[in-house]
C-alpha cells in the first residue's frame, strides 16, 4: 500500500473509530436544542455538506487519550505553540465542538468551520488586529487576518455562546448570519439530527455531476456506464460510528431516488465487498498489503453487512464494518504520521 493511501486510510478509519460516545437520545428534542445540529445551523445555509466532531464527548470518554498513547509523538508546530502562548487557546484542550464544510459558487470551493469551546474573546481579538483587520457587517464584528504560509486570508466572526464562525478565503459578508435555509440546508439538518447521537459523523449531499466525476475514480481504475448511472442517482450520503465492546461499528449510508436505484447500488456494494475479500486472499493482495495490513482489512471486511432501508422520500442502501483492534493497530502502524482522533463507547445505531 503506498504511504500516501495508508495515510489517508489511517486518518478515515482512526476517525471513524472514534465515533461513538455515549449516546442520550438527542432525536427526543426539538433540533434547536440539539448541540451538533445548533452548530450545524450555524454554517451558510447552502453548506449542504458537512463533517461535524465532538471533541469533547471524544475527551470525557477518554478516546482521545488513548489513541494519543498509541500514536508516535507529534511535535507541535513553532507558529501554533505562539498562537497558544498569545490567546491561551489550544485545540486540544479547549476545542469542543467542531463543524466544517465546503460550500461551491461557481468554480470556487470555499472552506468553512463553526467551532465551540472555551476561549479568550479578547485575546484572539487582539491577536487578529496585529496584523489583521475589523470589519462590520449586519451587526456582526468580522475578522480578517493573513495565515503563515497561505496565499488566502481567514475570516472570523464571534457568534456568543462560546462559538466562531470562520472561513479560508472566503469574503467577509458571507460569515453574516442567515437562518433563512433553504430546502437543502432543511434536509440537512434533519440528516443531522438522526445522527447526532454520534460524536463524530458526516452528512454529503453531492450533486450528479459530482458523483459522475467521483465514479470516474474508482479504485482500481473500475469503469462502467452502469457505475456513472447509479452514481448520478445518490442524493445524500451519510456516516456515523459507534463501538460495541472491542469492535467499533461504522455504518455508511447512500440515499437513492428510487427503489430500483438503490436495489442496484446494493448489489454493487456486495459484488465490491466480495471483490475485496478475494483480493486480499489471493496472493495479488498478499503482494501489496503487509501481513498486518492483510490481516486488519480481512478482518474489517469478514463482517460487512448491506441492506436496505426506507427513508421515505429516498431509499437508502446501508453498509455496516465492524471494525477490530488490529484495524486501527495495522494502520497506525503503516502511517508515516499520527492519525487524529479515534475509538470507544456506546451509541444507538445510527437510525
């Protein structure tokens, strides 16, 4: 497996791994008053792709912490050590609440992120106006400061509550609060919401174009007309996690228009399923993965479960991993630097 692939391999499954702190049926109260989902409401309502991180269910937990011990020692960079010294903030510590997007206007792609946690209002104020600047938009003091060994500046605003808004590269007017979503942000949001009993777990909402593109780079450099279709026909796709004694349960849902859609995409997903399992047995796999590498997916993939599930206005094809500690052992192993968070607790599957 060459590094770059075991990195990014690494950095999925360690994430997914740490989903799965306790759960206390959040889906009984209004979406208002759900933590994840107020955050979420917090990004631009055509952000209708997010990846959302409770850092500190993840900590409570102790996760964290484990992972960290079965991680190489990471050296901090010079530049966030002073940002550290200078606001007193540090993400490890007081970083909470996390949810990032990608929102696309034409033919840019610009980055935005909606934390929560425990900071220094005026000290990371002081710090953005030594070489950055103020502005004043709707209400709303923004922050525009350049950012080491960037060509693109960072944006910021203060929400209250203890929570940023922040954006890479994006213009100052759009961090102004807007909670007039559209249907898309309304349908994300409720994707959230069943999902935000997960500390960790991601809702897409690709568009066809982008799933004809994705479909191009399929692994293995597998190409079909039949596999450009049905990708054109995901409308939503979802991830979550949760740990049950020594294995940790990840779960992937594709929402399609249609049953016979999705009934395609679950015959897909096993003839995949099986595909993998083969390589891994024969000696083709034994030639590209170490030992333990073989080992951790042949053991990720033994139990892999596909079914179907009605979701009203879509039909979902749902994949279920167990994973096991010599998934998350293998590849933190074969990865060149530490992965971030990973594993543990209980959770109610995703419903």
């Amino acid at each position: 497996m060459q590094p770059r692939h075991r990195t990014l391999a690494a950095v999925v499954f360690a994430a997914a791994l740490a989903a799965g702190a306790t759960a206390v049926f959040l889906h009984l109260r209004p979406s208002g008053e759900v933590p994840a989902v107020e955050l979420i409401e917090d990004l631009p309502a055509e952000a209708s792709s997010l990846v959302y991180v409770d850092l500190a269910a993840l900590r409570q937990s102790g996760v964290l912490a484990r992972l960290k011990s079965l991680a190489p020692d990471a050296q901090k960079e010079p530049e966030y050590a002073q940002f550290v010294r200078d606001t007193g903030f540090d993400f490890e510590r007081d970083l909470d609440r996390l949810a990032i997007a990608i929102v696309t206007r034409g033919d840019t792609r610009t980055f935005y992120a909606a934390v929560e946690g425990r900071f220094d209002a005026g000290k990371i104020r002081a710090l953005a106006l030594r070489s950055g600047k103020q502005q004043s938009r709707g209400g709303q003091d923004i922050f525009t400061m350049p950012v080491s060994g960037s060509p693109l500046p960072v944006s910021f605003s203060f929400l209250g509550n203890g929570r940023i808004l922040l954006t890479g590269g994006g213009e100052a007017d759009s961090l102004v609060r807007s909670r007039a979503a559209d249907a898309s942000a309304r349908e994300r949001n409720e994707r959230a919401l069943r999902l935000a009993g997960s500390p960790i777990f991601g809702v897409l909402h690709p568009d066809p174009a982008q799933m004809r593109e994705l479909s191009r780079r399929f692994p293995g450099g597998l190409r079909s007309d039949q596999l450009t279709a049905l990708a054109e026909k995901i409308r939503w796709v979802t991830f979550a996690a949760r740990p049950d004694s020594e294995r940790t349960q990840i779960v992937l849902e594709a929402e399609a228009i249609s049953d016979q859609a999705a009934a395609q995409i679950a015959e897909l997903t096993e003839n995949l399923l099986l595909l993998a399992r083969t390589a891994l047995e024969f000696s083709g796999g034994r030639a590209q993965l170490t030992p333990a590498e073989r080992a951790a997916f042949l053991d990720l993939l033994q139990n892999a479960q596909v079914a179907q599930i009605n979701r009203g206005e879509t039909q979902a094809v749902r994949l279920v991993l167990n994973a096991g500690p010599p998934v998350i052992q293998a590849l933190l192993a074969s990865s060149p630097n530490p992965a971030p968070e990973s594993h543990q607790n209980r959770e109610k599957t995703p419903r």
